[in-house]
C-alpha cells in the first residue's frame, strides 16, 4: 500500500492511494469525495480532466453528500420546533444539504492512519447552528479503509451533535462508469429492495408503493430495456429514485464492460440516478453528450423515517458502504 499527497491550493489536498494490487483512488479533503478510482489503470467512475471542474461540478460527483442527501422538504418541524431551509430560489426543498452551498463543496479537515491490514484517511468537518437553515450543530467523520489484501474500499460515516436536534443523512456521489463505456446498456444490476418512494413533480418523497416492474432489480437485469421504457413513461425520463431494502442484508450487484462492482451497506435505502442530464464537463475517460453516461448507487437513511435521520445529543449515528472490485468476463 502507498500513499501521497499533492496540494492542488490552500487548504485542498489530493491524497493518492495505490492498494497494490490494482487498486487506485484520488480523493480528495475538498467535500470528502472520491476524485479518480481505477483497476489496473481502467477508470471505475467518470472523471473530470479538470481538477477544478470536479470540485465545483454541479453534479456532486464523488462528493460525500449531506448534511442531508436527498431532498428535504424546506419547512417542517423537528422534534416540536420549526424550521426554514435555505433554499435555491423558487423551490420548496433543498437539495443535498443546500446545494453548492454544503458540506461537498467546503474543505474538510484530515488524517491518515495505517495499519497491518488497511490504510484509513479520516475527513472531519463540523456544521454551524442553522447553517443553511439546517438546526443545530453536527460533528461529522468520513472515512475511507482501503484494504489491503483485496481490491476492496469502505466508507464509514459517523455523526454526533452537541444540540437538542438536527437532520443528518450521508451518502456519497460517484458515478459509475467502467473501462470507458459509451453508455450503460449492457450493464446489469440487481439489488434486494421490494419498495420504492412515492415522489412528487420536485421528487419530494411523499410515501412508500411496491417495487413497479420497471423498477424490479431483484433478479440481476439488463439496462437497457428498462432505460427505454422509463424514458417513454417516466416523467423524469431516466432512473432517479430511491428504494427500500427488503431485510437486513443490503447488497447490491452492478456489472458491465468487464467489471463487477459488489457493494453492501446498512444504509436502509439506496437512491439510483442514471445520468441522463448531458451537463458540461470534460471528462477524461468519456466523450461526448451520450445519454446513461453514468449510474449513481447511493446508499442512506430513508427520508420518511425521523428515527433514521433526526440526530439527538444521545445517539451516535454510523453506517457504512463497502465497495469490492473484480474482473469478470
């Protein structure tokens, strides 16, 4: 295993990791995030040729997300006490914590620790009472565990507050795309969630139905098909929908182009967006405005239930997604 660090400018480094066994990563302090990840040298997720494209790409790729991924609805009330998010002009919720104003797109402090088995890199950060309108403080800690006898990588997330309440939901943003793909057809996925939200026009998650047909990934399935009805019927006209695992086992299996991505979590629900914006942005291993560019696989806590994402002075809020890598034929 090795490591360096390169400083692109104040107060934002890039941390380079090599497993050696084929396993390469770029991350970065700057919103906590993974900026390049590769198997022997073949890219696993879009990246920017431009470092600073990355750090401000409105797309949050490979961003930890938070202080709540997903949309939240702007005003409510959090254990009896009203709140106001501070939102993007005209719309009644806000978007991954407060859009470019988050925690992806601030420095976060960090630290490298290494072991017989694996090197960790810690971020840290601490939100600001009503920061974005979010209450309350929050003491957050990403951190990445990068074996090293597999090409394999964990993300632990932990959460604390010295307040009466706030909200907290992590995820992370990368963007999956294996050894320079034209588009996501030919790629499978599969993942145990029987439920989907109910979403309103903005995607506000309004309840829970049954996985729609669509939509069903528990058997390992092709994209394509499922892409070609969804952008006839579906009013969002790609995947951009969040599931709910059937159990307590969370796995998930996507495949194409020579790789296999095997993830699990205990996260309680995934949100999937296939990437069918054509957003600028030069990327150095796709070219091109190709619609299914990428998939997002964002695992976190269900918006609906106040107990996954409501954290009070006597919890400790902690999950984790675990990535695993091979070659397959």
């Amino acid at each position: 295993m090795e490591y360096k660090i390169n400083n692109f400018k104040e107060k934002i480094d890039q941390i380079e990791i090599n497993n050696g066994l084929g396993l390469t990563a770029i991350l970065s302090n700057f919103g906590a995030g993974v900026y390049s990840l590769k198997l022997d040298g073949e890219p696993l997720i879009l990246e920017f040729s431009d470092f600073q494209d990355y750090m401000y790409s409105a797309g949050f790729h490979g961003k930890t997300l938070g202080v709540v991924a997903g949309r939240l609805k702007g005003d409510g009330y959090i254990k009896g006490k009203e709140y106001h998010l501070k939102n993007d002009p005209d719309k009644n919720f806000s978007l991954h914590g407060g859009n470019q104003n988050s925690i992806s797109y601030r420095p976060w402090k960090y630290s490298i620790r290494e072991s017989n088995k694996k090197l960790s890199v810690i971020f840290r950060i601490t939100t600001k009472n009503n920061e974005n309108g979010f209450p309350g403080k929050a003491n957050l800690t990403v951190t990445y565990e990068f074996s090293k006898t597999s090409n394999t990588f964990k993300i632990w997330f932990k959460a604390t507050t010295p307040s009466e309440a706030t909200f907290v939901n992590f995820s992370n943003h990368m963007y999956f795309n294996f050894n320079n793909s034209i588009n996501l057809d030919d790629y499978y996925l599969k993942m145990n969630c029987d439920k989907v939200a109910i979403t309103d026009p903005y995607l506000l998650i309004t309840g829970v139905q049954d996985i729609t047909k669509a939509l069903d990934f528990r058997k390992s399935s092709k994209l394509s098909p499922r892409m070609d009805w969804i952008e006839k019927h579906d009013f969002k006209k790609t995947i951009d929908d969040t599931f709910i695992f059937d159990g307590d086992e969370r796995r998930i299996s996507l495949k194409g182009n020579g790789i296999q991505l095997n993830m699990k979590t205990d996260f309680t629900s995934m949100n999937i967006y296939v990437d069918n914006s054509l957003s600028g942005g030069k990327f150095i291993n796709f070219e091109g405005n190709n619609l299914r560019r990428a998939i997002a696989l964002e695992p976190q806590n269900f918006l609906l239930n106040e107990d996954e994402i409501v954290l009070t002075k006597d919890k400790v809020f902690k999950n984790y997604i675990e990535y695993k890598f091979k070659k397959v034929n």
